[in-house]
C-alpha cells in the first residue's frame, strides 16, 4: 500500500515524534511509504531519510525542497493541527486519518473554526478518552471518531545505553517538559519539589526543557520561574537541568528512577507511557489523557481538582468556559517522598503492569489499528 505522511517530520516536536514512529511502522510492515516534511528535515532520523520526497520550511510553503506528493495515494495520514486538514490530506479522497488532540475541556473549546474540519477525513484519530471527548463536546460526530493511541518503539525499549547525568544523587526524578508551555505547570513541579526534599536528600531533580530567550504567549520564562524557587527555597535539593537534543531519549529515561509531571492538561503525555516502559515510578495527574494507562496499578496518580484554565496557556484562542485539572501540591510532595522512601517496594508491585504496558502500547499496534479502518 502506498502511504503518504505529510506533517511535521523536521523539529523536535510531539507530532514529528509520533509521525516518525509511525513511518517506521509502516515501513516495517512492508508498506510504500513518502514523507512530505513541513518543518524542515533537522532531526528527520536517518533511517527515513529514503523515504523524503519533498519538503518546506515551517512558515515558508512557497518554497519547495525535493518533489510535492504524487496523487492518488492509496492512504494519508497526518499529525496536525484541524486547520490544515484541507491541505495535508486532500492528495485522495478515502483512507483520510488525521491525527490531532487537543488539552483543554469545555464545550466548543476548541479553536474557532476547527471542528468543521472533521468533514475533511475519514476517520478523526485522538490518542485518548479524554482527547476524543473534547472532540464530542465540540459537536464533532462520534461516528467520525477512532481512538488511537500512541505507543513505544521496540528500539525504545530494547535499547540498553544511558545517558550519563553530571550527578551523584541516587535517586533521580525526571521531568521531561520539552517546550515552557503553561499548561505544564512548571511553577508546580518546583513548588512541589521544593516542599518534597531538600539538599540533604539523597535526590535530584533532571528538568528536560528548551531554555529560550524569548517566549511565546502560551509559553513562560523558565530562567525566571527557576530563580524565583531557588530564592523561595535556598535549601533545596539538587535540580540538573538539560536543555539540548538527545537523539535517542530512551537513555535520559533509563538514566533516572521515575517521571514526575504536574501538567494542567494532557490529552495523552507520552513521557509518562515511555517512562512505564523502562520501568520507571510515574507520578502524575489523576485526570487527563494518561490515565488510560495510568492507574494505581502501576503509577502514583495526584489528586486535584478542575480550575478555569488561564487564558494565556491556550493554544490559537482562548476560551472562557475551558478548564484544566490542577493537581494538589501538597498531594504530590506526598507522593514523591513516597516514591523515594519505597521504591524497590513500588518497582515489586508494579512489574507485571509495566509488561503489560509494553505488549499493549506499541507504535505497530496504533499502526495496525489505524490501517484497519482503510476501506
């Protein structure tokens, strides 16, 4: 079968991670598949490099690298906004599958605009239950909609190198935040941190994030918030923080002991799937796109409560009515001294659940389930 992805498949990006996971699956499986990048070709892995036909810079569609797709492809798949829909997936017309969620609750939160869009794909595929419900309370069809999750390469897990981290501390609490975004609450993981340990503790904290200069409406200034816990908390205990590229990121999660995130609102987190893959403690949320894998079977999960969501942390619009699940900081300072004090204990109780994680949360089963809707 022939297969076109056209999407972001340059950048270090959610979707370009997603995107490759799924060409490689595809290619796996015996498939034709052609590659249209349209955020460059930076961090395209090699092994996907023979299958780039073409691509465009990000914000510069008039220039076209390499070839435009052929016509007629017998399937398209794409990981994008709603909005290019009607552009990323109209090279044929059935075997449409546009991949897309998005984090906030609420009735028609969702941009202006965007829902109307589902009318340009076959099947609309979010990764979670949370994630489709957003969908049906913006008045998108459920008939429109498949669930898809995300899921783990076996390169990811087989994988056997670590990364290696300028520290002694034992204990190693990973956060892996990519992009400053409000949503996730990176005042909340200091804040909770500092109140959990201090640097005496036998702890450090490895803060995963692009560290930039400037900042984007929904994005904050996280040199700010970080000097502004070290004041509030002069004895805290040890944070490490990375901000470049790591090609093969498996090995930061085999490095560390478990994941820790705060996020406002997810409508999946693949750092916390990755993270049971390698067999780590995970501590996050109780609501949102995760706890369709994580429960308290194999995950320590923060309890919380909703909140209107800050207008700032929204993506294209805000909406008024939109709200977020804030975890409680207090709950979670429990939670990760918990985590420290009984971990061999937790790693014991939740080894069958982490197999489990594995076998059902491959990016060749998301593939399949994807393929199975191709008429």
């Amino acid at each position: 079968m022939k297969i076109l992805i056209k999407q972001f498949m340059g950048k270090n990006h959610s979707w370009s991670v997603c995107g490759w996971n799924i060409a490689t699956s595809l290619i796996k499986l015996g498939h034709d598949v052609q590659i249209f990048s349209t955020d460059g070709i930076e961090h395209l892995p090699n092994n996907l490099r023979p299958n780039l036909i073409g691509y465009i810079e990000e914000n510069i569609p008039q220039k076209i690298y390499g070839k435009l797709p052929d016509k007629n492809p017998d399937c398209q798949i794409s990981y994008t906004a709603m909005k290019n829909f009607p552009y990323y997936l109209n090279n044929c017309d059935k075997n449409r599958f546009g991949i897309w969620c998005y984090e906030w609750s609420g009735k028609n939160v969702l941009p202006t605009g965007f829902a109307k869009n589902y009318k340009f794909v076959d099947k609309l595929m979010p990764p979670s239950m949370h994630a489709k419900q957003v969908f049906l309370d913006s008045g998108i069809p459920e008939e429109s909609i498949a669930i898809i999750p995300h899921g783990v390469s076996d390169e990811f897990i087989n994988a056997k190198t670590i990364y290696k981290l300028n520290t002694n501390k034992r204990f190693k609490v990973l956060c892996n935040i990519a992009q400053p975004h409000i949503r996730k609450n990176i005042p909340g993981i200091f804040e909770a941190w500092g109140k959990a340990f201090n640097k005496k503790d036998d702890v450090v904290l490895v803060m995963k994030v692009v560290v930039k200069n400037t900042t984007t409406p929904s994005e904050v200034d996280f040199n700010y918030i970080y000097n502004s816990f070290k004041k509030k908390y002069p004895n805290h205990a040890d944070v490490l923080i990375i901000n470049k590229f790591i090609p093969n990121i498996s090995d930061l999660y085999r490095a560390c002991n478990a994941y820790f995130s705060m996020s406002f609102a997810e409508s999946f987190l693949i750092p916390a799937l990755e993270a049971l893959a390698t067999n780590k403690i995970v501590l996050v949320g109780a609501v949102g796109g995760q706890v369709d894998f994580c429960n308290e079977n194999n995950s320590l999960l923060i309890n919380g409560k909703n909140i209107r969501a800050n207008p700032k942390m929204m993506y294209w619009e805000s909406k008024s009515n939109a709200t977020v699940f804030e975890p409680d900081i207090n709950h979670a300072v429990e939670q990760l001294q918990f985590a420290f004090k009984n971990e061999i204990q937790l790693l014991n109780k939740f080894s069958n659940y982490f197999s489990e994680i594995r076998e059902t949360y491959t990016w060749d089963n998301s593939v399949k389930k994807i393929l199975s809707y191709c008429k």
